[in-house]
C-alpha cells in the first residue's frame, strides 16, 4: 500500500501512516492524498488494525498544499485536488478507529486541517501552525472552516484564518485543540504509549463514541438522548462490554478484542 510520497507500516494493532515528502516538508501530492484515502479505508477494514497515527517525515509534520506548484494548475485541476482532499478528510471521519495526529516542526495550511480531521493531535512543545491561506490569497479547505470553529469559536477562527500568523502549539493546547504536549525527543515514544493504550481498549465503544460525539454539533438535544439509547442498548451486548464487566468483578485488567 506504501507509495513513494506515504509509508505505510502496520504492527501491534497500530496502522502509522508517515506523510514522506521531506525536502518539500511533506507538502501534498496527488499520490500522497490518494494514498492517505485508501490507507485510512483500509484501516477501517481491517479488524487487526485498532489505531491509526498520522506523522510526517523530516523536520516538519506538513506544509499543507506545494507552493511551487501553486499558480500553474487550472481551476478544473483545483476542483479536482480539492475533490480529493474531500474525499480524504470525509474517509477519516468515516473511519470506525481512533486517529491520532503526531505533529512536530512546522503544520501549514491544509497540514493543520489535515491534523485538525485527526481525533486526536499529540503534538512537540516547540512545533508551530498556521493557517496560511490568505497569504496567498486563498482561503481554507480541507475542512478547516468546519472543525476549526467548533473547537475554538467563530471569532478566534477567523482571527486565526485572516492573520495567518504561526500559533505556537501551547497556544492551541490550552485552547483545547492539541491533546497533549511533549518535548520533540519524546513524540514518538509518547504517541506510540498512546496509542498502544488505545489499541488495548473497547474499540466498539471508541467506535460509537466518535460517531456520537460528530453527530452532536448538528443534532438536537432529544436526538442525542434517543441514539445513546439505542446505542448503548447495542453496546450492551458486545464481547467487550461482558469482559469488562467480568475483569471489573474478578479485579484484574480487561482483555478488549474490539467486539
């Protein structure tokens, strides 16, 4: 599955997906967004594969669309790259598995909205993003104008999508975006630890959890109630659910198998 501009590597449960354009700090290309769609779908497939964690190779997690190219493509090319990228960020929110962003150096543009997709970001105490449309006269896609305002509110979205200045990470930690800090030399190892913790639990509940918490935003508060009814009737009766109430009797550790 692996292609030239994406690593793809599977092991204990873990699907890494390792956006590998270095010397262009991982800026998009057709084969890597392709690549992203058809790995993600393939996680989702696959009942051995529990987690999923994005990354980038090199100094940064990703520059978000190539600059160098910018400028030559015409608008049906554009539609369709976007198209692409829709495609991409709508299959990471189909995806039944936790999806954790590991950012380091540098997240621009359509990397920040890439991460902001994720379920998770993990992200080096020193990394930086910055929503770089305007600067080149554009504005965001790949669903930042949709999960960015649902996590910080319209007014500091906007702030951030017109001044297009770099926003430390800390910043975006404490405004609940990133899940969590870690210095640079520690992100690999703390993102695996997390991930390795995710990989062991119920991941039917993680499942329905994300599928409860999307619906959410556009849902009514009596909708809400009815589907954790008729979701927690079905979760019930899972495999996980009995073993976790048989560990928690037996008082050891509950062996979840996702079923």
């Amino acid at each position: 599955m692996s292609n030239q501009d994406l690593l793809v590597n599977v092991a204990e449960s873990i699907m890494t997906l390792t956006l590998n354009r270095p010397e262009s700090l991982n800026a998009f290309s057709p084969d890597m967004i392709l690549g992203l769609k058809a790995a993600i779908e393939e996680a989702n497939r696959n009942p051995e594969v529990r987690v999923v964690v994005l990354s980038g190779a090199g100094r940064s997690f990703s520059a978000g669309g190539d600059v160098k190219t910018m400028g030559q493509a015409g608008a049906v090319q554009v539609y369709e790259h976007i198209g692409r990228l829709n495609d991409l960020i709508l299959a990471m929110k189909d995806c039944d598995k936790p999806i954790i962003a590991a950012v380091h150096g540098f997240a621009a543009g359509a990397g920040v909205n890439l991460a902001l997709a994720c379920d998770l970001i993990i992200a080096a105490e020193d990394s930086k993003f910055a929503l770089s449309f305007s600067q080149v006269g554009l504005i965001s896609d790949g669903g930042g104008s949709y999960h960015l305002p649902r996590l910080i509110g319209p007014h500091l979205a906007k702030q951030f999508f017109f001044s297009a200045e770099p926003i430390p990470a800390k910043r975006l930690y404490d405004l609940g975006v990133v899940n969590n800090l870690v210095p640079l030399e520690n992100l690999q190892e703390e993102v695996l630890k997390f991930a390795t913790r995710l990989a062991h639990g119920p991941g039917k509940a993680y499942a329905m959890l994300k599928k409860l918490v999307d619906h959410s935003f556009t849902a009514t508060l009596d909708e809400m109630l009815e589907q954790e009814r008729i979701t927690q009737t079905m979760m019930v009766q899972t495999e996980d659910h009995q073993e976790g109430i048989a560990a928690f009797k037996e008082k050891r550790k509950p062996v979840f198998r996702g079923r």
